[in-house]
C-alpha cells in the first residue's frame, strides 16, 4: 500500500532534528461495536507487531476503547479484551455522541502521540505508521485523508462534498475528506484541552490549533461488521455544528437578505406612489397576499437562524461537562510498561 506525503499548510519549517521513538494510544469510541470489536483487536494485534518491529513505538501501545453508553455487549467486549497491548476501557454514562466520547478518549491518554480511528476499521490502520513518521519529522498533527470514497454511499458522498464546499464559503478551515482519523502529539492535545465549548467538532478545533502538520491519505474500507452508527439525525446534528461552531458567516446573510428585501419594498412602494398618483389603484389581492407571504417566511429563516446560535449561547452558558465518565479499567496484559501515568491536565474537566 502506497501513501503520499504532503507537507500542508507548515507555519515554520519542518524541524530538521528527528524526534525520538514516541509511546502511542490509540483512541477508539464505541457505540454498539459488539460485533465488529473481535476483527479490531485482531487487526490492532497485527499493527502493534508491526509497529514495534519497525521500530516505530517504543513499547506495545495503549488502546484506550471509549463506551459511549452502547446497550449491546460492547462493554463486557472491553472488558475481556486480553491483548499484547494495553487496553483501557472508560465507560461513559450514557451515549453522549461520537464526538464527546471521542474527546473524553482523547483526555485519558497517557503517551507522547495520540491517534484516533473509529472501531469498525474504516479507517486503514497501515496508515498509522506513516503518521508517526510525519509526527518524527515534526508535525503536531497528522491528518488522515481519505483518498477515495468508493466505500461511502452515494448520499453520503454528495452530501459531504456539499457540506464541505458550503463550509468553505462560510469560511470554516477544514481538510477535505479528513473526519476524526487523525495523530496529535501530547503537546496538541494539551492545547486542544484548553477549549472550552460544551459543543464539540473536534476536526475544526484541531485546525484551529495551528501547529505543524502534515496530512497521509488512505483509502477508506468498508465497515467490517454492523451499521453506521450516525444515523441521519446525527450527522445533521453534526453538520450544524460545524456552521454555527466556527462561523457566524450565516447571521450576517440573514443582514444582507434583509437589506435586499428592504430595497425590493422601497422599490415596490415607489411604484405604489406612482400608481396611486395616476389614479390607478387597483383592488390589487395578489400584490399585498405575495409580499406579506414572502415576507412571512423570510422573517421565519431569520429567526430560526438567529434561534440556533442564541440555543448554542444557551448550551454554552450552562457550562456544563462535555462528558461523564462512569468507569475507568485498564488491563496491563503481562507488560506494565506505559510509564506515564498522568492523563492530559485538563484545564476545564469534562
Ligand atoms: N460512535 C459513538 N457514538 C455515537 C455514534 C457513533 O461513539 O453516538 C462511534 C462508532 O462506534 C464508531 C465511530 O463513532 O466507532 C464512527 O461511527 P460510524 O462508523 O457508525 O459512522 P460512519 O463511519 O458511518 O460515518
Ligand atoms: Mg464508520
């Protein structure tokens, strides 16, 4: 398998003194992965090998499984995982959506570089080792880029070129075709640590970051086992976020609308004037119906759109926590090597 290299986007040049040989974790949120946790520990089994062999991890890395509140067996599936590595499971205590299971992942690791995948093996762990060689050459961020989309449903292709290309407009940095597979150093995740919005859309927080980074593209498999677990509802609730979460490009749409209409009245009251002037009133239904209706619905759009970032102020006053944890096990498996027992210092817990 073939990965290309791009150095993107580098605010200094790339550091020419190699890092030393860095301890990974592997985050991982699962939500009702029963069945396809048995083929992932499988294939983390073989990368471990690989990684120690090519001397690209000091020691056998840590796989920290996150349980966002699955109702299946996915928890006892944690729990037995009995590996080469080691696993820590962090129970959630209810299903509080990728992303936040994601990020409360994020913040239990211990080890110098932090990569995550999602569970179902979409994303292609062989690209795991040319991240760490972009993070040995310097980069604080690596961004796993999908190289094709063959394996995502034709609505989901077109409605994620759709979604980015409007993003763009609106001014939001994203990587194209990057969503949450990516390496970050500890010193990243440190600094990503100190954002401190209840609403998370990890892939612009990260881009906000800055640092040096590089992106390694793979090509996107199949999910081995199971169904998507971003049902419709979720994705939209995910897409939303990252409008209103990084810009506020749609509220001053909402001013120039207005100020078209406004002039369109101006215009249309002009030429009532005129027309009462010369006499030519007419008992016109449709001319006061089609405005008041046009104008009905503009005022709801700009409501609505006004609604959705006063609903974020809301969320975002209350402060509360991103995630609750229920349980934290970790399972050593014969090695008790990774020596860095502090999880990322949160600046604001949860
Ligand atoms: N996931 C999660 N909580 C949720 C939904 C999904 O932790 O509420 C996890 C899921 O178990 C998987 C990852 O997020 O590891 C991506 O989900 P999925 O593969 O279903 O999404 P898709 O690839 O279809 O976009
Ligand atoms: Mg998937």
């Amino acid at each position: 398998m073939s990965f290309s290299y791009t150095a993107f986007d580098l605010p200094h040049p790339p550091e020419s003194t190699q890092r030393d040989t860095p301890r990974l974790s592997i985050v991982v949120p699962c939500y009702n992965e029963e069945t396809t946790l048995p083929a992932l520990f499988g294939r983390l089994e073989q990368l471990n090998t690989d990684l120690l062999a090519a001397k690209l991890i000091a020691q056998p890395f840590e796989l920290i499984l996150v349980d966002d509140g699955s109702a299946d067996g996915t928890w006892a599936a944690i729990q037995n995982a009995g590996a080469r590595f080691a696993v820590t499971g962090v129970k959630l205590s209810r299903n509080h959506g990728h992303q936040k299971a994601l990020f409360a992942g994020l913040m239990q690791a211990k080890a110098d570089v932090v990569v995550s995948m999602d569970a179902d093996l979409q994303d292609d762990p062989d690209a795991i080792a040319p991240m760490i060689e972009a993070y040995m050459r310097g980069a604080e961020v690596v961004y796993g880029v999908r190289g094709c989309r063959e394996t995502d449903t034709w609505f989901k292709r077109r409605s994620a070129r759709a979604y980015y290309a409007t993003l763009r407009r609106l001014g939001v940095d994203l990587i194209p075709d990057h969503a949450d597979f990516r390496l970050m150093s500890r010193r990243a995740l440190k600094a990503l640590s100190q954002f401190g919005e209840t609403n998370l859309f990890l892939r612009g927080m990260v881009r906000e970051l800055g640092f040096q980074s590089e992106i390694v593209t793979y090509s996107r498999s199949a999910r081995v086992a199971g169904e998507s677990k971003y049902t419709l509802r979720k994705m939209l609730a995910l897409g939303m976020e990252g409008i209103t979460s990084f810009s506020v490009q749609p509220l001053r749409m909402i001013v120039m609308f207005g100020f078209a209409v406004a002039a369109l009245a101006f215009l249309f009251s002009l030429m009532a004037i005129v027309a009462w002037a010369g006499g030519r009133v007419v008992p016109g239904w449709t001319s006061v119906v089609l405005p008041l209706s046009l104008l009905g619905g503009a005022h709801l759009i700009a409501l609505g759109v006004i609604g959705e970032y006063v609903g974020k102020i809301y969320e975002e006053t209350k402060r509360r926590p991103r995630f609750i944890i229920d349980t934290v096990t970790s399972k050593h498996a014969g090695h008790d090597t990774i020596v860095a027992p502090q999880p990322i210092e949160l600046v604001r817990a949860g």
